[in-house]
C-alpha cells in the first residue's frame, strides 16, 4: 500500500495558497516535484463553470484549456429532439428535399 503525506503550496510571503492532503492505496501515485509555481488571474465570469472545467493552463499562452462538460439529455429532452427531427424529415419531404 503506498502512502503520500500532505503537500502545501505557498506563496513568497508564507500564506498558505493550496493545501492538498495525504492519500493512501494501492493506486496512489507519487506527486512530482515543484520547480516552478506560476498563476493567471481570469475576468469573474468569463468561463462558464457550468458548461466548462479547466484542465489546465497553456504555459506559452497563459490561457485556460477547457473541457465541456457533457451533460447527459434528460428523456423529456432525447423525445423533443427525436420530435424535432421527425418535423424536419416531414418538412422536408414535403417540400421536395431542403434538407
């Protein structure tokens, strides 16, 4: 069983800014070393949290790399988009093939 302790990550003044804690199983992986700590500062809202998760900072560009979050169709919501479809493959046929 392998064991990591706690790590803290702090900044030139000693204040605390990310502390992370120990984990312990046979899946844990050793944490790598820190050479170097960086940040970005980003605009209050201008990711959606909702839609998007940063998975990590473009170190040349210094943006954010997103992810969308995939966020499973109700079945109200598979039916009214299997009902759009339907209207549109009817709308299509009977105007000769727009689609």
């Amino acid at each position: 069983m392998k064991q990591v302790g706690r790590r803290i990550i702090y900044n030139q003044d000693g204040e605390i800014v990310c502390e992370l804690g120990e984990m312990m199983g046979t899946k844990v992986m050793p944490r790598p070393e820190i050479t170097k700590l960086d940040y970005i500062d980003l605009e209050y809202g201008q990711i959606d949290y909702a839609r998007y998760r940063i998975v990590g900072i473009d170190i040349e560009t210094k943006q954010p790399i997103l992810e969308e979050i995939e966020i499973p169709k109700t079945s109200e919501q598979q039916k009214i988009e299997e009902l759009e479809n339907q209207l549109l493959l009817l709308a299509d046929e009977m105007e000769g093939g727009i689609l």
